[in-house]
C-alpha cells in the first residue's frame, strides 16, 4: 500500500480488521457475548496505550502516571457538559484534547529531568496528585463525579443531532473507530518521520544522541505532550461513552497500571499492538464478572496463559518472524516437540514460583 509501506497481505488484514470493527454494533444486536459498550471502552483505552507506547518503544520511558491524562481528557469533557452546558461533542473532545496536551505539557517539564526508575515515580507521583486534587474538590463532584449531560439534554449532540440513546452509542462508536484509526496513520507517520528516528536514536544511548547534536530534552518533552494528547482524546472517548465521570475509573494510579499492561499485552514492539491489548484486556475483565465472583483471578490466569503463550505480545507474536509463527512451523515439522515446550514451560513456572517465595521470605526477614 504506497505511503504505508505495507504488503498486499498486511493491507487484506488491515482492510479485514476495519471491517470487523464497523461490524462490531451489528455483532452486538446478533450476539449476547458481543457487547458494543465494553468494545467501545476498550478502543478508548487502547488510544492511550498507543500514546504511551510512543514513549515506551521509543524512548525508553515508562510512565506510570499516565491516568493523568487520560482523567484531563474526561474531566474536561464532564466539566465543560455539565456546568457550562456545552453539548457539541466537537468542542468537547477538542477542550479535552488541548487540556490533556496542557497538562503533560507541564508534567513533562517537571518530571523529564530525570529518567528511569526516577521519571517513573514522579509521572505516579504527579497522578496520584491530581487524583487527590480531584477527589477532594467538590466543585468537581469529590468522589461522586460529574455526568456528561449538559443543560437538559440526554447525551451531547453529534453532529448538531440529538439521537435516542441507541443511535447515540452507535453513531459515537463509528467516530471513534474513524478516531482509532486516524490516530494509528498519525503516529505511523510519526515514528517513520526524522522526529521518530531521533527518539530511537535517544532511546538506545541519550548520551550518543546529545553528542550528535539531537536536542534530546526538547523532543522527549515533545513526544510526551503527544503521549499526553493521545490519552486525552482517549479520556474525552471514555467520559462520552460513559456519559459519567468518577475519580476512581479515569485517575487512580491502577488505571496507569491497566493502559501500561495493554500496550505490553498487545506488543508494545507493534503499532496497532496497544490498541488490541487495550479491547482484548477490558473483554477479560468484563467477561469474567459473568462466570465468576472471583473475575479478577481468573483474569490474571487467562493473562498469564497470553504472556507466556505470546511472549511478544500479541500482535508482535503473530507476525511472521513472531514466537507463534515460530512455534508453529516447529509443530508442522516435528508435532512431538510439544512435550518440550512444555517441559519448558513447568520448568519455568517452578522457577517464577521459586523467586517468588525467595522474595517473599526476604521481605519478611525470613531465611
């Protein structure tokens, strides 16, 4: 496909993949397990993984406080219908935008001094701060929130159109996957741009790109402000979809946690890997309330089987120079091989399970 630089197969499966995604609603009305709401979310959700992929696969930084943003964007769009009585969905989701792009714009000055482990616990830092910050203000709902219904009407307007509720849901859905993938040909032509051969560049050694002349402080802060502007949009998605905004969904530091693990599930290495990772970890974590009270453990088993299965992520894993790939061709060519991998895997499960206890027993003085 001229200007994305993919092959006739990798254009089929983009093409495949939109299809699906636009079907999605008519699957929903077919199916009881299709349930367009936790679909919806999980596209909002995977927008943020792919900004913070931005930083992860390409500078090496990892942000544990990128809630942040993803709460901006919320919060802005909450504030904006609620007690302003602002009902365009347009104006609403470009004030979430430019107040997320604010927001990791100063973050960024403040924490991107620093790297590492240290840059991580500052971006967690500033998040559990505006979480507090939000909490307590009861301007802002404290911990109630606010909902995303201005003036008298029952959803923002799309389009200048008031819709019934169903409408509504579908209509926004169809935006957002256009959202979705306007995003991803974005941030294609980003990463393939110079911009995104510097931050390789400064991703590998920060002191080599500083010697070779690279303003290394300047496009890291850049790159962050994107990341920022991703989860904004994310944010703006997520409180229109709910419709109602709370502190404890868009802020708290685990939600940090939740967009970081989606860009690692889905293959952080990949373009379109966070946004898969971010529908397939809100299924899991939907379709397990539905077979169990325990849903959270039983998310962590199914997680667990998808890491090891898929140690590079899922999409990564798929492609063709990808573990599954590999692993396959192995099974074609001798099908006894499995009694190896999983020899392998009970040997490296008992090895996890024995640094865990090691671990345990020094954090409680035990010998």
């Amino acid at each position: 496909m001229k200007g994305l630089e993919l092959t006739r197969k990798q254009a089929v499966l983009a093409l495949v993949g939109l299809l699906v995604a636009f079907a999605v609603p008519d699957l929903a009305r077919l199916s009881a397990s299709v349930q367009l709401s936790v679909v919806h979310q999980g596209l909002a959700f995977g927008l943020a993984a792919v900004g913070l992929n931005l930083l992860l696969r390409h500078t090496k930084l990892v942000s544990f406080g990128h809630a942040a943003f993803f709460g901006t964007g919320a919060y802005a769009t909450a504030l904006l219908a609620a007690k302003l009585d602002v009902a365009m969905m347009s104006v609403l989701v470009l004030a979430a935008v430019l107040a997320a792009a604010l927001m990791a714009a100063v973050i960024g000055y403040l924490s991107l001094r620093h790297t590492g482990l240290y840059f991580s616990l500052l971006t967690l830092a500033f998040g559990q701060l505006l979480y507090a910050l939000v909490q307590g203000q009861g301007y802002l709902g404290s911990s109630d929130g606010l909902p995303v219904r201005p003036g008298e009407a029952n959803q923002p307007l799309i389009f200048g159109l008031a819709l019934d509720a169903d409408a509504y849901a579908v209509l926004l859905y169809y935006l957002t996957v256009v959202f979705a993938v306007v995003s991803l040909l974005v941030m294609y032509r980003l990463v393939k741009s110079p911009f995104g051969a510097a931050l390789d560049a400064i991703g590998q050694d920060r002191t080599r790109a500083e010697f070779i002349g690279i303003p290394v402080r300047r496009y890291v802060w850049t790159a962050f402000v994107i990341s920022g502007v991703y989860g904004g949009l994310a944010g703006s998605i997520y409180a229109l979809v709910q419709q109602h905004v709370r502190p404890g969904p868009v802020l708290y530091f685990l939600r940090s946690g939740d967009i970081l693990f989606m860009a690692i599930l889905g293959g952080f290495r990949t373009l379109i890997g966070p946004l898969v990772g971010g529908v397939v970890l809100v299924f899991l974590q939907d379709a397990g309330k539905d077979f169990t009270n325990y849903f959270d453990a039983l998310t962590g088993v199914v997680l667990l089987i998808i890491v090891y299965g898929f140690p590079e992520g899922i999409v990564g894993s798929l492609r063709p120079d990808g573990n599954v790939r590999e692993r396959g061709r192995e099974f074609v060519d001798d099908p006894s091989v499995v009694g190896s991998w999983f020899a392998g895997a009970t040997s490296a499960l008992v090895t996890a399970l024995g640094d865990w206890a090691k671990n345990v027993r020094a954090m409680l003085g035990v010998r």
